[in-house]
C-alpha cells in the first residue's frame, strides 16, 4: 500500500494528461514517482520537464549518465530506481556484467573506460562525501570532460539523489505496466505496455 496515494491517468488535471502519455507511449507506464508527484501539478511538471534536461539533452550519451544514474541509486539501495534506471542503461548498451561490477571493484575492472571511471568516481564522491572531491579529482575529470559536460553529469547524480531519497521515504516499489484500460483511455495499443 502506498504511502502516499498515486494519482491514475483520470485523476489528473487535463493538462497534466499529456505527459502521462508521453510517458504511456515512451515506457508503457508512468512512473509511480511521478503518478505521487501529481498530487502537485507545478511539481510534477518541473520534476519531468527537469528530468527531460537532465537525461536527454547536452552533449554526452545519455548512456554515461544513466551508468552514474544507476551508480548513484546502487549507493542510496533504491530499488525503484535501480529497477527502471538498469533496465534503461542496459537498453542503451551497458552490459549486464558492467551493472554487477558497479557494485564491486569497478576501479580495476577492464569492463569501463577511464572516463567512465571517473564518471562512477564522481557518483560515489558526490553521493556518499561531496565535500571531499579534491582539485585533482577536478583536474582528471577535466582531462575527459568539459565543464558543461561536467554539469551534466552532475545534475544527472544530484538528480538521482533527491529521486532516490524521495521513494525511499516513501518505500516506493517498482512501476508496474499501465493497465490495459490507462493505455485505452490514452489510445495507446496494448503492445506498448510491455516496456519497462
């Protein structure tokens, strides 16, 4: 039982029924985080238009920001991220074996690139300790990366840390496929529903 109720396609604003078919057609569902976010339109609609900016846009591969994306939701233990974010990133190529080694020595594996590594590097630094990320991590993340890309990459980490503490409080558990009838009502043909 949620801890705080998640608003369905038809209890929604009509405005805000565009973006839940945006993400209907997208991913099949819309996320239970998002469905709570709802219950305050302004949130809700910064919150996607934000997470949008975030993932989609800039100059690196969404793939690299959902590797730190799922990084961070690993070190904050939120399943509900980690259920939709590894599925995303290994969509978009991560390999299975380069989810498992996040969690374990990554710094030596030859399964990520240098910069990957300083990606994961910075997650970790800005997850569990921000306050101690020396000028030389700076300098080797700058030998990669330019400051804009540094910025996205940063947002996508501060992003996920306040997605993850957020469903964690609320013990959120992983989004379910819409029901047939939330796909119908939006005109989305059933075969959509079985994206994660």
């Amino acid at each position: 039982m949620p801890r705080i109720s998640r608003l369905n396609r038809s209890e929604v604003a009509p405005e805000l029924r565009e973006i839940y078919d945006k993400f209907l057609r997208d991913r099949g569902n819309v996320p239970y985080f998002f469905r709570t976010l709802a219950h305050r339109p302004e949130i809700f609609r910064t919150a996607t238009a934000h997470m949008h900016a975030v993932l989609q846009t800039g100059t690196l591969p969404t793939k690299l920001k959902e590797l730190a994306v799922v990084r961070t939701s690993q070190l904050n233990c939120t399943a509900y991220c980690l259920a939709s974010h590894t599925a995303i990133s290994l969509r978009l190529g991560t390999t299975p074996e380069q989810i498992e080694a996040l969690r374990g020595n990554w710094r030596d594996s030859e399964l990520f690139s240098e910069a990957e590594k300083l990606a994961i590097h910075l997650a970790e630094c800005m997850t569990l300790d921000s306050l101690h990320f020396s000028d030389e991590d700076m300098a080797q993340l700058k030998r990669f990366y330019s400051e804009g890309e540094i910025v996205e990459l940063m947002a996508a980490i501060g992003l996920f840390n306040y997605f993850n503490r957020f469903n964690n409080m609320l013990q959120m558990e992983p989004t379910q496929p819409a029901t047939p009838e939330e796909l119908a009502e939006a005109g989305i043909e059933l075969a959509v529903s079985s994206k994660q």
